[in-house]
C-alpha cells in the first residue's frame, strides 16, 4: 500500500476531498444510469401485463357480443 | 459470407445475444473497475509532482476515452441506420448516447475537480475541455432527436444524421492538445513512444481502461436489451421475456 494508514489514504495528502469527490461523483452517475436501466425494465414488464389485460379485455367483449348476435338472430 | 448476421437484424436473436453476454460483461467490469481503481487509489506510487491528486486519472482518463469510443460506435450504429435501414442499429443509438453522455460527463466532472487543485481552476475554455463539452452537447443533441418525434422512426433518422455529423468532433478532441496551445497535458498512453508513465501507475490504468472497455459493452447492452423490447412489446416473444403468459388461440 502506498500509505501507513487508512486515514492517510483518505487524507491523500492534502487532496482527499478532490480525489474523493470526483470517484464519488462519478460512481454515482453510473450506478443511476444502472438502476435506471432496471427500472426501465420493470416498467416494460408492467406495460406488457397491461397490455395483455387489455387483449384479454377486447377478447371477453367480442366473446360476449357475438353471443348477443347470436340471440338475436334465433329470435 | 456475412449471411450469419442477417438474423441479428431481427430483435429477437438480438436480445437473445445480448442476453448471454449481458452476465459476462457485468461481471468482467465489475472485477476489472474495482481492481482498477482499488489499485490505483491505494497501492499506486504517489506522482512526484501532483502527489496523491493525480489518482483521479484512474477514473477520468478511461471515462474520457470510451466517452469518445462509445460516440464512434454510435456514429457506426446511424451509419448502418441510414443506409441499410436497419431497426436494430436504430435503437443502439438510442442505448449508446445516454451511456456516452453519463462517460462524458464524469470525464467533464473528474476533470475540472482535477483542474482545481492542479491548474488552479475548475474550467478553461480551452480546446480539450470546450470540444469535450461539445461532446456532452452532441450526445445530448441525440437523445433530444430520436424522441422530439411521434414518429419513432423519423426521430431515430434525425437522431442518426445528427450522430454522423458530430463523429468530426471526435477526432478534434483527440488531436486538440496537439492543434492548440492547451492547460491539458498530451496523451500519455496512446502514442507510438513509450507510454510517459511508470510501470507501477500504468498497470492499474490499463485494468482501469479494460474496465470501463466492460462497463460501457455491458451498460450499453443493458439499455439496447431494454429498447428491443420496448419497440416490439406488442409480440408474443417479447411478452414472454417480460413473465407475460403468450396467449394462445384467442
């Protein structure tokens, strides 16, 4: 290790806080850009089941309407 | 020859690709960025001039360079886009630019917290710093294109043309140390010579450098798995890999 002691290391000669601010900076930017990635991801599953109900939905209706007919025409 | 690509311009087998690289790439950058920085923040010597404040280069040295690397590759991307019109490359536009903006940005970010305590100044509008700012701008740029349209296709098209004309950017930044009087230093590693830097604080940035290398594939896989799906959300296949039941005989 290049320094004695770990508050050294966090000390960096006197730079601690330039060194420290630049890898916390940008190790935060990239783990946004990670959980953002993953919560697109969630919001797709969430779109897809919306759009399934929503096929399902149309499908139930058009069940539903074609019995009526269906009625109607025996009548 | 090249038949073998033909499926890739299909969303599917893309996706299924990605799929299997994606747990590789992320493992491989995890490993090589923490050993990268690890080493470089606590085991590399101290430089005899900036002394401990010269480790920020662990950081901004790679991000800089994969900044300009994953913009080539998004210029590559519009040019497969606009010629051979195909969906695929479209969307890695759309993956690539906010990956390359977020490198661009820490390169920025390292850089001026570097500036400070180094030249005396968070920023100077000086060739290096305002042609990667213009980078920042250009990816930017991009991303506001591919989605300022209702139709998705005419923004990926305006998006790719914008993509194509800011690849002149990338060589300017690259050779900007050499072209105008700047505070930047030159090039330290990519050069003909011998890389002007000790063995002992070369190691951890070339790790470093192969560490972003992963990060940026597996990020940018991340993104162009999610865009697939969201382009083709309507298909069986797609609901599928979302835990979505297909439907059958509906």
């Amino acid at each position: 290790m290049a320094f004695d002691s770990w508050q050294e290391a966090i000390w960096m000669g006197g730079y601690g806080f330039y060194v420290w601010l630049s890898f916390g900076v940008s190790l935060l930017a990239i783990a946004i850009l990670v959980v953002h990635g993953l919560l697109t991801r969630k919001k797709l599953a969430a779109m897809a089941v919306q759009e399934q109900q929503r096929k399902q939905r149309l499908a139930r209706r058009q069940q539903q309407e074609r019995a009526q007919r269906k009625e109607k025409g025996a009548q | 020859m090249w038949k073998w690509l033909h499926p890739y311009a299909k969303g599917e087998a893309t996706y299924r690709l990605l799929g299997a690289w994606l747990p590789w790439l992320s493992a491989l950058a995890a490993l090589f960025v923490a050993v990268g920085l690890g080493w470089g923040l606590f085991y590399a010597p101290p430089d005899y001039q900036q002394g401990d404040s010269y480790r920020i280069i662990f950081i901004h040295v790679p991000a800089a360079m994969f900044s300009m690397g994953a913009y080539t590759g998004m210029a590559i991307a519009a040019l497969i886009a606009l010629v051979w019109q195909i969906r695929t490359a479209e969307w890695a536009i759309a993956a690539i630019a906010p990956v390359g903006a977020v490198l661009t940005f820490v390169a920025l970010f390292t850089g001026a917290v570097w500036g400070k305590p180094m030249w005396g100044t968070w920023w100077e509008w000086d060739a290096r710093l305002t042609s990667e700012l213009i980078l920042l701008f250009l990816y930017i740029g991009v991303l506001a294109l591919y989605y300022a349209f209702n139709d998705a296709r005419t923004g990926a098209k305006a998006a790719a043309i914008l993509a194509l004309v800011g690849v002149v950017n990338v060589p300017i930044i690259h050779f900007s140390v050499y072209w105008w009087n700047s505070l930047h230093q030159g090039a330290t590693i990519t050069k003909f010579e011998k890389p002007s830097m000790p063995v002992e604080m070369l190691t951890p940035l070339l790790i470093s450098i192969a560490g972003f290398l992963f990060l940026t594939a597996a990020l940018v896989t991340q993104r162009l798995r999610n865009e697939i799906l969201k382009q083709e959300l309507h298909r069986p296949w797609a609901q599928q890999q979302l835990g979505v039941e297909a439907e059958h005989g509906v």
